[in-house]
C-alpha cells in the first residue's frame, strides 16, 4: 500500500481542480509574452512548464502563479503546488534515497519550504522559479538527519577532542585558504555566497555577465585545488602552488584580499 505523503495529497488535490469540478480553473497565459493568448486549464500550463519553456517566460507565469495565491489564496496556493509537484516529487525522491524512513517528513518540509516561499519570497528578483525550487531543497534538507545527531554506537568514544585541522566555520576555512594561496578571494566569495550564504549562481553569473555554467566550472576549479589540499595537509602556511598562480596571486591587490581575510 503506497504512503499517502504530503506531496501525494497536493497531487490528489491538483486533479480534483483540473477535473473534478463543476468548473475547472483556468490561468490567464495572455498576460505572459511567449504563451498563447487565451486561458489555459492549470493541466496544460503544468505540462508546458515541463517542456523547454524559456527562463523569462517561466518568471512570468510564476511571478503571477505567486501572486495569485498571495491574493486569494486557498485553491491557486493547491494549484501552484500541483503544478510545481512533479519537480517536488523528484526532489524529495533523491533526498530520501538514504532515509526512506524518513519520507513523510521529508516530503512535508520539502512542501513547506516551497509554499513559504510562494507565499513570502520577493517577486522582483530574476530566476523566480529556481528560487522557490532552492527554498523546497532546504527545507528538505532539514528532515534528513545529520550524522552527527543520530544515537552513536555504544563503541564510540563520545569524549571531547580537539577536531583536526583546518576546522571552524566555513568563512574562516575560506580565509584561510586565500592566505595560504590555495584559492583567489573571488573564488572564496564564489563558492561562500552560492554553497553556504543562499546566493543563486545563475543570478551571480547574470550580475558577472557569463554564462551559469563557466560560473559553475569556475567554483568546480576551485573546490577541487581546496579539496586537494585538504586532503594532503591544512591551511597553515603557504601552499605549494604551480609558478603561473603564484604570480596572479602577487600581482593581485592587497585591498581585494583584506575582503575575505581581514577579520581572520
């Protein structure tokens, strides 16, 4: 017998609004350049959002998908929720593949996270459905245990110990890799603003004029040469870096240094 999760039950919902009722609902698509210039059944908007569907088009259907459920609330927060389940779905699957005991919940949070986004994140910003994707991911997240909270085995020292270096919050890692020489300060601000602080790397790569993946290709570098080194030694003292790196990093500017690395 298949668990009736949270995300199951917006499912159910979904269908009884697009065909279950005496009057089926209907988006408006001609206030959103690029769709067709009639009312669409909230099934069809809901299959051509699955499609390739362009970025400024998707902002606009869910920029007025947000609104109205901010407006009226009740059904279009259900139809907004069912149009964006299928991609819910999938994100709660990967989250439970490890903690399938943990499926309920983590369905739960994954749809609390994105209806307190639909319902309370700014309209204005670029990438309004990756948003409210990101704002499901986390909340996902925090149904799924951390290794640290979970019973420890009675053969586990449970004592206090001094952690192995580098160790601290991840801005101070950061930090310390910029004055070792392993990674550049845009590198460190890089990868602190999109894995730690929130930021999207799509809106990041916008504001820096490239493309979303050189942005991406760019933290992978740099996540790579900071894993190498983590794995070899810390974060001490200089690193042992190729002669072409070390004369980018002298003839960098202090000043743009003292940005990660001053409050050290």
């Amino acid at each position: 017998m298949a668990i009736l999760t949270a995300l199951s039950a917006i499912d159910h919902a979904f269908a009884q609004l697009t065909t279950e009722r005496p009057t089926p609902m209907f988006f408006d698509a001609g206030t959103v350049p690029g769709l067709p210039d009639r009312p669409m059944s909230l099934q069809e908007l809901s299959d051509l959002l699955r499609g390739r569907v362009y970025v400024e088009v998707t902002d606009a259907v869910w920029r007025q998908l947000a609104g109205h459920a901010r407006q009226w609330g009740g059904e279009w927060v259900t139809a907004a929720a069912g149009i964006a389940a299928p991609s819910l779905t999938k994100m709660a699957s990967r989250l439970g593949r490890k903690h399938p005991q943990q499926i309920e919940d983590i369905d739960s949070e994954v749809l609390a996270g994105f209806l307190d986004a639909l319902t309370h994140a700014p309209l204005e910003p670029p990438q309004m459905w990756l948003r409210l994707c990101w704002a499901a991911w986390r909340g996902g997240l925090r149904a799924v245990p951390q290794e640290e909270m979970l019973e420890l085995s009675w053969d586990v020292p449970s004592g206090s110990r001094l952690p192995r270096r580098p160790y601290g919050h991840p801005d101070l890692l950061l930090g310390r890799a910029c004055r070792a020489g392993v990674i550049t300060p845009d590198a460190a601000e890089l990868i602190g603003a999109t894995r730690y602080g929130g930021e999207l790397i799509d809106v990041l790569a916008a504001q820096k004029d490239i493309t979303p993946a050189a942005l991406r290709k760019r933290r992978r570098a740099a996540e790579l040469r900071l894993a190498s080194v983590l794995r070899t030694g810390d974060l001490s003292g200089p690193a042992h870096t190729p002669k072409a790196n070390t004369s980018q990093r002298t003839t960098r500017p202090e000043t743009s240094q003292l940005r990660l690395t001053g409050n050290l």
